[in-house]
C-alpha cells in the first residue's frame, strides 16, 4: 500500500531534481559569463543545427523499419521474437545514423 504512494512520489521528485539541478547549473554558467564581460546570448545566437533534425528523423525511420523487419522474421523464419525484434532495430536505427553522418559530411563539403 505504502509502495503505491512511494513510487510515484519519489519518480516526480526525481525529475524536479534534474529540472532543478540543470536549471541553476544553467543560470550559474551565465552568471559566470556575466561577471567576466562576456555576453551569454553570444553564445545562444546561431543558426539552428539542421542536421540534428535529419539524424532523428533517420534514426526513428531506420528503427521503424527495423521494428517491421524484425516482425517478418519472427513471422516468416524460425527466430524468435526479441531477438529477431531488438537485431533488427537496432541494425537498422544503425543504418539511419550512418545514413545521417554520410549526409551531413557530404553537406559540410560542399
């Protein structure tokens, strides 16, 4: 009964903790920067990283279809169903990443 109340408690808690951890983390940084002359929006300003966008897309894809893949093979072949599952997503969330880097270089030299 206790545990009901416990668990709960203790997950939010844990997750204000990191909140509040990385937030003044983040404020005593800029404090930092502030008492040395340096401007923190300096640092904020920037064009938005376009190829984070594309490395999530293609790791998601890539893990999709990996999800696919594995329920075929657990279907059609004698696998079993976590390892043909778990095998395939990850070889296939691989591919994505390596599919991201490929494109991201090649960008970057152009």
């Amino acid at each position: 009964m206790l545990e009901d109340i416990l668990v709960p408690l203790g997950f939010f808690a844990i997750i204000f903790g990191i909140v509040y951890v990385g937030v003044t983390a983040r404020n005593r940084e800029r404090m930092a920067m502030i008492e040395k002359g340096i401007n923190p929006k300096d640092f904020m300003a920037g064009k938005p990283n376009v190829y984070v966008i594309l490395k999530w897309a293609l790791l998601l894809a890539g893990v999709g279809l990996g999800l696919f893949i594995g329920s075929l093979l657990e279907t059609y072949t004698g696998i079993q169903e976590e390892p043909a599952y778990f095998a395939s997503a990850l070889f296939f969330g691989g591919v994505g990443l390596i599919i991201a880097f490929l494109i991201s270089k090649r960008a970057e030299e152009k």
